[in-house]
C-alpha cells in the first residue's frame, strides 16, 4: 500500500505543517505516482478543508483523487466524521480513517502532541476508531498515541489497524518515505532513517562543487572534440 500523504506539505514543499496543502496538489501527487503504475494500492490523502465542509464536500474531493489515480481515500477524524466516511463509501469509495494525533487539528492539540495519555484522551480516541469502524473504512491509521491504547483500539474495532508512533501492536505500520530514506534533518522522534540518503546527497554535491572549482570537471572524457 502507497499512502500520498498530505505530508508533502511538510517534506516537499516546506511549509511547517500539512495545514496548506491543497485538493489540487494532492491530486498533482496522486496523478505522479499513479503515473509509476505500482502494483501497491494507492491511497490519496484528503487534505484539510477538502472535506470539512459537508459531505458532500467529501464526496467531491474523493471523485477528484480517485480520477487522479488513487484507489482510495484517507481522512482524519473519528465520531465527528462519521457521516462523511459513510457518505464516500456509499458512492463505493474506500475510505481509510486516520485517529489519535490528527496533522490537520494542529492548532486544537496545541502542536504534534502525543494524544491519550489520559483517562478523557483514551475514551475519545476509542470511540473515534468505533466511529470510523462503523462508518465503513476499511482500515484506519493510528497516530502518536501510548502502545496500550494502540493495541486496545487494535482488539476492539473489525479492521486493520495502521500505527505510525504507535507501538508495535497494530496491524500494520507506515512511515513518511524521507523519514525511511534519512532525507529530513528534523525527523519526529517515533521516525527510523533505515538510510542516509541526505548525507550521501550533501556529499555528491559538494564533490561536484570541489571538483568545478578545481578545474577537475569537466574532463575530457566527458567533454566533445
């Protein structure tokens, strides 16, 4: 499975959250990865204030990814998006839901804050993932909450579970692509770099830029008679 994740805002475009990325750049990166025609299933993330409105709203914004490429949809939010997830899977879109520390509610948690560390946090979380459960998704993500409560949601909802800072006891992990390849300088503290990527780019170019100022490159086996 390929999540284009509304983290393009933050790992692409460098802004400082998921908050500005627009429907129409979501579908951009829908329609490039699409364009590879991986075997995975690729899931287009919803950005914020695509389906916030209405249903309706949601609906809309779903047919645009899924023309784009994508084979289904992601959005954040439990019980107070219930109606939403529902009225998208009615058109036979599938949703996947998306719960606990929620990107887009950045101002409302004060920060990318771990969420459920306390008795009101847990009971909230829980019942937002029976919500997405009930609503119709058929997966949801789990997003920076305490292991306990990860594998709690884990054992009472009927599908899959996705964690990401999460702990190990859901059924399935992602990360962020330059989180994997050790491209960000300031990776999340639940982030594993299995590369450095970054490192050995900053190296080829400042080999690059050594050898111009050298007179090294080009040479004459790269250069025409």
């Amino acid at each position: 499975m390929i999540l284009v994740g509304d983290s393009v805002g933050s790992v692409v475009q460098g802004v400082g959250t998921t908050i500005p990325v627009t429907i129409e750049e979501m579908e951009y990166h829908v329609r490039l990865v699409a364009r590879a025609n991986p075997k995975a299933l690729i899931v287009g993330d919803l950005p914020f204030g695509s389906y916030h409105v209405n249903s309706e709203q949601g609906v809309r914004s779903a047919i645009q990814l899924i023309k784009a490429g994508a084979s289904a949809v992601k959005l954040e939010g439990g019980t107070t998006m219930y109606d939403t997830i529902a009225a998208i899977c009615r058109v036979d879109i599938p949703v996947m839901g998306h719960i606990g520390l929620t990107p887009q509610s950045y101002h409302r948690m004060g920060g990318h804050k771990v969420q459920g560390r306390d008795f009101e946090g847990r009971d909230r979380i829980l019942e937002d993932a029976k919500s997405v459960d009930a609503a119709g998704a058929f997966a949801t993500v789990i997003e920076g909450v305490p292991t306990d409560l990860a594998r709690e949601i884990t054992n009472a909802i009927t599908i899959p579970t996705i964690g990401i800072g999460a702990g190990p006891h859901t059924d399935g992990q992602v990360l962020v692509l330059h989180d994997i390849l050790g491209l960000s300088s300031n990776p999340p503290s639940f982030a594993r770099s299995y590369a450095s990527v970054r490192d050995i780019a900053l190296g080829a170019c400042t080999q690059f830029v050594h050898a111009v100022h050298e007179r090294q490159w080009p040479d004459s086996q790269h250069s025409f008679d």
